[in-house]
C-alpha cells in the first residue's frame, strides 16, 4: 500500500515538472519571438527609410523641406539609432513643418513600404493683407486660416487690407478663418450696397471698425456680423441718411438703435 502511494507521488511530481518545464520552455520562446519581432521591424535594414518623394513643390523650397523630415526620422532607442518606416509619426512631422514653414498651406506624408515617405505638399496662397497700422507702409500676405507669411512689397487692388489692435503673434497667426470669412461677407454686402472698403481693423475683442472710401466709418459687433449687416442694409434701404462726406460713421454694434453722425 506504501509503494502504490509513493510510486503516485512521483508520478505527480512527474507530471508538474513536465508542465513546470513546458511553461518555462513556451515562456522563453514568446520573449525570443517578440525579440525578434522587435529587431526586424525596428533594426531590420529592409525597413530603414531611404528615400523621400517630395511632390507639389512649385514655389517651396524642396531642399529645406526635406531636410526637416530627415532630422526627424531617425530615433534614438538606449545606444542605436533606427529609421524604421513603423517608428515614424508622420503626424508630428506633418504638425512641425506646418510651424517651421509657413509659406506650407498643408501637407501629408504617407509611408511607401518598404522604405519610402512620399511627401505631398501646398503651397500657401495669400487672399488678404495684413498691415501692421492704417498707413500701410509695412503689410503681409495672410493665408485662408490666418496665418502671415510674406511681407508684400506692393498692394493689389482688390485685395482686402485689415489692421488689428494686437501685435502679430509668435506663431504669425494673425486671425483665424472665421474671422477671415466674416471679413469676405463684408466686402460682399458692403459691394453690393455700393460702398467700397479702404481697410478694416480689428479694434478691440468685440468691435471691428470699417473704414470706407466713401469718407465714413462703420462700427460692427464683432460677434455679430451677419446681424449688423442685415441691420445696415435695411438702415440703408430707408435712406435715413445721406451716405456722403460729412457723415462720420455708423454704429451697428446695439441690439435696438443704430447710432450715426
């Protein structure tokens, strides 16, 4: 009866150095597979990037451009360096040249297997100025979200000038886009009731002043565009005043009285 239980108790023991043993033996094999893994897709050389496609550079200095992606493409990982295709942020650099270059509209960049970025890029194009005072002796080209990004030697025409009473940014952003599309719907209602802009100025956080070519000046609430200019339209439609040179200005800016003299 001694021996049957002490055989059993081997066999059990038996039994759980074989699982002890097949759990430690599979236990090793997954470390050595991610290792692996780990090696081939991060040092493997057929994943190392070694071209840059730049397409669309008409006007961008493709030199810079792809100089900046290559600074940011290597990582550092403990003592070696990779330029792995699967390390890459394309997002991040994408974001990082939209800062560094601002004559970029937009940008992206796509991974091209096996060791490829292909990089497609806009170049900024200007829709308004922006000077730095009614003078417009130093004037910028801004871009459709608001950012300056050239100083214009000569001011067209048709262009649109505005002024703020801020200073430019650090990061060139002058105005954001809505801004600029209110500014457009000025022009267009303002063309229509035959009164032409000299310029229009950002004159504090919720007053935007227009100063006319006709000799006056219209107040607007800055939050309120669109009102104040079906406002004015109707005020214009009534013929409460006479639109010539000993008007000084019109004030949209109240809810229920335009004010103007």
């Amino acid at each position: 009866m001694k021996k049957n239980t002490i055989r059993k108790r081997r066999s059990v023991r038996k039994k759980k150095s074989i699982l002890e043993n097949n759990i430690f033996s599979g236990f090793l094999f997954l470390i050595i597979l991610i290792s692996l893994s780990a090696y081939f897709f991060i040092f493997f050389p057929f994943f190392q990037i070694e071209s840059i496609t730049i397409e669309e550079t008409e006007g961008l200095n493709r030199d810079s451009l792809e100089e900046y992606i290559k600074k940011n493409i290597t990582q550092n990982i403990s003592l070696f360096t990779t330029k792995s295709i699967f390390l890459i942020s394309p997002e991040k650099i994408e974001e990082g040249i939209l800062k560094e270059t601002l004559t970029v509209e937009d940008i992206k960049i796509r991974r091209s297997f096996p060791a490829t970025l292909v990089v497609e890029t806009s170049e900024r194009e200007p829709i308004m100025y922006w000077c730095k005072d009614k003078s417009k002796e130093s004037c910028f080209y801004v871009g459709k979200v608001g950012f300056v990004f050239k100083r214009a030697e000569v001011l067209e025409k048709d262009f649109l000038i505005f002024t703020t009473y801020y200073t430019l940014p650090k990061d060139k952003k002058i105005t954001n886009a809505k801004m600029i599309e209110n500014f457009f719907l000025i022009k267009k209602e303002l063309n229509g009731a035959g009164l032409k802009i000299d310029y229009i100025k950002i004159s504090s956080p919720t007053k935007i002043k227009v100063s006319l070519l006709n000799g006056f000046e219209l107040y607007l609430l800055r939050e309120d565009i669109d009102g104040n200019l079906s406002k004015l339209k109707a005020f214009l439609k009534k013929e409460e005043v006479k639109l010539d040179e000993k008007l000084e200005y019109i004030d949209l800016r109240f809810e229920d009285r335009i004010f103007y003299k």
